[in-house]
C-alpha cells in the first residue's frame, strides 16, 4: 500500500505536468492561429525560377496548381527584375512548366531562385497608357493615398457621375486593382483605386492589424465621401478578395449607403468563417484548433493578446447570415477552383439574394485570377451586367 500511494505521489503530479504543458502548447498553437489572422502579411515565394533563356525569352518554374494554368500572370523576383510578366504555357511536365516571359529579361541579368507567382500583371498605373493622377483621401485612419483614372474625355457615353471605387485583398496592395481599370475606362466611368489602413500604403492604425472589414470599411466609406464631393452622384464598389469583405460591410454600414448603385465582387470573403476552416484544413491544421483560434478573436482581452486591436465579430462579418440588410445589385465573379477562398458563401449569398446576386459560372482559374485565366468572359461578364443596370454604356 506504501508503494502505491508513493507512486500516485509521484504519477499525479507528473500527469498535471504534462497535461499543462500539452494545454500550453495547444494554446500556443491557437493564439498563433488567430495572430496569422489579423497581422498583415509578407508576400511568401511560392514557386522556384528553374532555368531562363534569354535567347528564347522563356522561363521555367516549379510546376503549381497556379504555374500550370495558361493566361497572362506575374512573377515576383529579386536580382536584376522585381517583377516580370509572363505569358502562355510552352510545356510542361509533372515536375516543371515552360512559360513565355512578356518582361525582356537581357543576358546577364541575375534572377534568384525563389520568386512569388501573381495574378497582378500591371503593378503601376503607368503601364495602362490611361490618363492618372494621385490624390489623398482623408479617412479617419489618416491620408490614405489613392488613383484616380478619369473619365475619357474622347468617349461620348463618358457618365463622369458614375464613380467606380476599387479596393484591394489581403496582403496585396492597389496594383491588384489595375487589371479592371481599362474595362470601366472604355465604359466611360471614372476609377478611383484606393489604398486602406494597415496595407502598407495608407496609415498605420495603433495595433497596425487586419480588422477582416469591420474597420476598413471607413476608409473606404471615405473614399466614397471623396468622390461625392468630386463630381459623383452614385458609386460602384469593387472588391477584391478580403476587399469584397471590406466593400460589403461598407454597403451595409455607410451613411452613403444610397449613393452606393452597385457592387463588383472578384473572388470575395463573404464569410470568414468559411475561408478561415478552409484555409486551416489546407494548412492540417483540425478542429477544433480553428474554431478557438476564432474564439480567440472574438473575446476583446484574448483578441488583444492576439494582435487585435479589438475583438473580431465575425457574425457582423458574415455577410450569407446578413442578406436580408443588402440594397445594391451584386455581381460576384468566384472561380469554384479558387483554390484560396472558397466560393462556397459566394453561392450561398447568390441563394439567399436571388433578387440582388448574379453568380456567373466561372471554374479552373484560381484565386484572384480570373481575368488572368479568362480576360475575355471576365470582361464580358462585367460589360454586360453593368450595362444591364444602366452603369455605363459598353465598351471596347
């Protein structure tokens, strides 16, 4: 009997010990969940530079779900280039892909291997051969600068009080938005491209972390002040990514939500919750890891400890769950492969606002990657909605 209370002396303490250290390390694991959440992140190589011909004007990369696709994409790199554009898929095989390179890259030149793949193709506004300016918005975050594509003059179907306002995703600064441009321009709309607190380019918030919408919003919400005082009567939100999260919760919490005529949505968050389960699924991470990390963020003490600078509402944010609140006509375009955020509640939006939602067919491209994957039915598919709702006349 001695023996054995000796060893539950010693067993017991040993079993709490363990037991906090597997809590310890499990709630270290969460807390860094919900921190890779709302801390903006750094671009991350995603592919590797294998060979450059320079006689052939050719690269080859490490074969991706995103390398493999044909269209026009991006690539960035360090060495000589930051960035270089790259066209159609010459071969491939299960290891590699062969690409046209669009950027004259000249012998020499040094080309590191680690590069990031991108669906951007533009990164200045200068490459549109469009006339441009830079202005500053003055939003509650501080002066957030932004581009302003104007109306061509030359177009007699130029509707200059239709403003079309562009905002960016996660990670990715305004050239994301560059690829649109030229299809409002030959509609005779003006763009204003704008930047957002924590993105690198606007103002930095206290705790310089993401929000997922529930503040972005008023810088965008800005924006639309800016281009009321400017000469718009009316606005067209278009978002991209997390900035379709960002447009949607301005189409629901503006003051102006009457001038806003319509909304343009490119691989949207329409649910938080179902991209981030997505995205720690991807990553092997198993509930219910995500579903506490989310918890995390949803109290204000563990939000801060986290990163937040406040606590994450993500039922204010799921925007499926808040319908019923929308207004403005919507037009979602969602790869089904996007591979990133899936299109799930951007078919369960289309559901549950038949009235409001069109939801063309889209598949293969991936994340943010339509007008790479498909320029021509992406294209279309903005012309004519648009014009369908009376929002510029069709353009070339």
């Amino acid at each position: 009997m001695k023996s054995l209370r000796h060893a539950v002396a010693i067993a017991v303490p040993a079993l709490l010990a363990v037991g906090a250290a597997v809590a310890a390390v499990t709630a270290g694991a969460v807390f860094a969940t919900a921190r890779r959440v709302v801390m903006p992140s750094i671009r991350r190589n995603d592919t590797q530079i294998l060979a450059v011909d320079t006689g052939a004007q050719t690269i080859e990369l490490t074969r991706t779900p995103d390398t493999e696709l044909p269209g026009r994409y991006g690539l960035f790199t360090s060495g000589t280039y930051d960035y270089v554009k790259l066209g159609a898929v010459l071969s491939a095989d299960a290891a590699k892909v062969r690409r046209k390179l669009l950027t004259q890259i000249e012998p020499g030149a040094q080309v590191d291997r680690d590069a990031a793949f991108s669906g951007w193709y533009y990164v200045t506004p200068g490459e549109l051969h469009l006339p441009w300016e830079s202005v500053s918005i003055g939003s509650p975050a501080g002066p957030c600068p932004a581009w302003f594509f104007p109306a061509s003059v030359e177009s007699p179907t130029a509707s200059a009080d239709t403003w079309v306002i562009q905002v960016h995703g996660r990670g990715t600064t305004r050239s994301e938005c560059l690829r649109a441009v030229p299809v409002f321009h030959g509609m005779g709309l003006p763009t204003l491209v704008v930047s957002y607190r924590n993105d690198g380019e606007a103002p930095r918030s206290r705790g310089g972390s993401y929000a997922l919408g529930a503040s972005e919003w008023r810088d965008v919400d800005a924006a639309i002040e800016y281009a009321l005082r400017h000469g718009a009567a009316r606005v067209v939100l278009m978002g991209w990514s997390m900035g379709g999260a960002i447009a949607l919760q301005t189409a629901v919490s503006s003051e102006h939500r009457s001038q806003i005529a319509a909304l343009v949505l490119d691989s949207p968050v329409v649910d938080w919750r179902t991209v981030l389960r997505f995205q720690a699924r991807e990553q092997g991470l198993r509930e219910p890891l995500p579903a506490l990390a989310m918890g995390v963020l949803e109290n204000g003490f563990t939000a801060r400890l986290s990163g937040a600078e406040e606590a994450i509402a993500f039922d204010r944010l799921d925007m499926v769950a808040r319908a019923s609140e929308l207004e403005a006509p919507i037009l979602i375009l969602h790869s089904d492969e996007d591979g990133f955020v899936p299109a799930d509640a951007s078919h369960a939006l289309a559901a549950a606002r038949p009235d409001l939602v069109t939801m063309p067919s889209f598949s293969v491209a991936r994340h943010t990657k339509l007008w790479n994957y498909d320029q021509s039915g992406w294209t279309k598919a903005i012309v004519e909605w648009m014009t369908a709702h009376g929002l510029g006349a069709s353009g070339s």
